[in-house]
C-alpha cells in the first residue's frame, strides 16, 4: 500500500472516530440533562404538592379553632342567657348547639383528612370535650339540675385548654412544614 493511500486511512479513521466520540459524548449529556429535567419537574411537582397540604393544613387548623372558639363563646355566654330565662330557650340553645356541632365535626374531619399527627390528636380531644361537655350540659339543663354554672366553668376551662395545645401543636406543624426546625430532604445521588 502506498504511503499517501494509508495516511488517507488513517484520517478517515480518525475523522470517524471523532465523529462517533461526539456522538456518543452528545448522546450520554443528552440523557443527562433529561434525566436532570425529569429530577427537577419531580421537586417541582413535590413542593407544589407540599405547598397545597400546607396550605389545606392552614385552613383546616383555622377551620377547627374558630369552629371550637364558637362553640366556646357559645358555652360561655349564649348558654346561661338562653337557659337563665325559666327553661324558656332550652329549644334554642338545643337547636343553637346542634348546628355549632355539625359545624365543629365538620372543622374536625378536615383536620382529620389533612392535619399532621399532633394536630390530629388534639383536634380529636377538642371535637370530644366539645361534643360531650355540651350534650351534658344541655342534657342537664333539660333535667333542671342547680349546678350548671359550675359545670359550664368545667366544660368551658377544658375546652379552652385543650384549644390552646390544638394551637401549640399547629404552631408546631406548620412551622416544620416551612422549615423552621427541620432538615430539607436529600436529594437522590445522581446516576
């Protein structure tokens, strides 16, 4: 073979093999960055879902502390009034309380959909105080019993505790959720 043919081979060996090198360094960057793009829209989806539990989480907390804080009102100062009359507004306050809670379950199942674990616990002892103290109290009132004034203060001082650890433990949860207090998850090695 002559010297001129092989130099020819040569560079069209090596023109080729530069060729399939770019190609194949193309083709690996390529997957990179779709694999890159894929990794970055699953964050992107991740936070949007996080943001929208977040944001549930607010208005079920916020749902569930007014709901409670009326109920609480209605207890306090709507109950005596109404049944201080001679029994004459025991039909009200019974229909008062009924409509107060449906509205309390109601504030409480969404805690109970979407709330974190504490919140949920406390939000359970809350719809019970509520439920109980209230439908006792109303129970009594029909009975004619002598001591609903202490038994108001006892319904009432208890749900107003149990309201205040409800909101330390929301306090708690939204505050983690937005990062005060714990670590950002690690992202997955990249392949």
């Amino acid at each position: 073979m002559e010297p001129a043919a092989v130099t020819q081979l040569i560079t069209v060996g090596a023109t080729l093999c530069g060729v399939a090198l770019t190609l194949a360094t193309n083709a690996y960057l390529d997957r990179r960055k779709a694999r890159d793009a894929h990794r970055l829209e699953a964050l992107k989806v991740a936070a949007d879902h996080s943001k929208w539990l977040r944001d549930e989480r607010v208005k079920a907390y916020a749902g569930l502390s007014l709901a409670g804080e009326e109920v609480l009102q209605f207890l306090r100062a709507e109950v005596p009034e109404l049944l201080g009359s001679g029994g004459a507004g025991q039909a009200t306050a019974d229909a008062r309380w009924r409509e107060l809670r449906t509205a309390l379950r109601k504030a409480y199942n969404q805690v109970s959909l979407f709330g974190a674990e504490g919140p949920r616990t406390t939000a359970l002892e809350i719809w019970r105080a509520a439920r109980d103290g209230g439908n006792a109290l109303l129970r009594d009132a029909a009975a004619g019993s002598d001591d609903l004034g202490v038994r108001t203060k006892e319904v009432t001082s208890r749900l107003g505790t149990t309201g205040d650890r409800f909101l330390d433990a929301c306090r708690e949860d939204v505050q983690a959720a937005v990062g005060f207090g714990t670590a950002p998850a690690a992202l997955p090695p990249a392949s």
